[in-house]
C-alpha cells in the first residue's frame, strides 16, 4: 500500500496567497493620468506658422483641473468654468484620447489682451494628449494646434 501525503491547509493557502499576489502585481489596470492632477497653461502652437507659437504670459490664470468624477474645472483669465471630460490611455499611458464635453463659463470681460476665448474654444477641439518634457501635451483636431501645460 502506497501512501500519498496530503498537502497542509497552511502550504496550500501559501500558495494561493502568493498566486493572487503575482495576479494583482501584473494586472494592466491603471489610474488614468490625467485624473486629480492640476495644469497651468504654457503656450498654444499653430499649425499656421504665421501664427506661430504663443507664450502666456502668467500661466496661473490658465489652469486645468481633472478630477476623478470627470469634471474638469477652468480657469481662464478672469473667468471660471466647469465641464466633463473623457480620457482614454494607450499604450505606456504617456499619451490617449482625451475630449472635453460642454463647457459653461461666466462671461466677465477681461482686461485686453487676454486669451480666454481663444484658450476655451480651442480646449473643445482637443482630442489627444501627450506627456513629454515634464508637460502635458493637448493636440485639437485636424492638426489645428498644441496647447502645452506645466503641472500647477
């Protein structure tokens, strides 16, 4: 008679526990990048090189704000705005997709010259994002332009 040993509840359950650890370690699930994470605007590049590349001048009053119900909450110049936001990863997650839903805003006029209408009607042309050189790179469709962000 050839007796088989059982294995002990304590090793198997050792095993297990390492197993769901290694799962859990490896799974491909991340946080999207963009959420809880606030943005001062840089710059805005055309694609038109008679327009060039813009600088702003005090990047604080630029600001973007993604928080992780998707809402993303503006400052523009003197005026404030809230909208939705959608985001998709791909790849490492240094770029995606990334649209705006319908922004409202209050419609204060600011002190001239100001980028507050340019900057809110190019976010609703946004359509992918970049990171790169420490910046959060937003491209408008159709090759329409670059708004670059420096984390606030």
């Amino acid at each position: 008679m050839k007796l088989t040993r059982r294995p002990r509840p304590v090793a198997v359950g050792a095993l297990v526990l390492a197993a769901s650890m290694t799962t859990v370690g490896c799974s491909s699930h991340r946080e999207p990048p963009l959420e809880g994470t606030t943005w001062q605007l840089v710059s805005i590049q055309s694609m038109d090189d008679a327009q060039g590349t813009t600088t702003v001048p005090d990047p604080s009053k630029f600001m973007v704000t993604f928080d992780k119900s998707g809402q993303a909450f503006l400052q523009l110049d003197c005026n404030r705005g809230k909208g939705s936001y959608t985001t998709s990863t791909s790849g490492d997650g240094s770029e995606g997709k990334l649209e705006f839903g319908p922004i409202a805003t209050t419609m204060m006029m600011c002190p001239q010259p100001s980028l507050d209408q340019q900057v809110g009607k190019a976010l609703a042309d946004v359509r992918t994002y970049m990171f790169k050189d420490n910046q959060l790179h937003m491209s408008k469709v159709a090759d329409g332009g670059i708004l670059s962000w420096k984390r606030a």
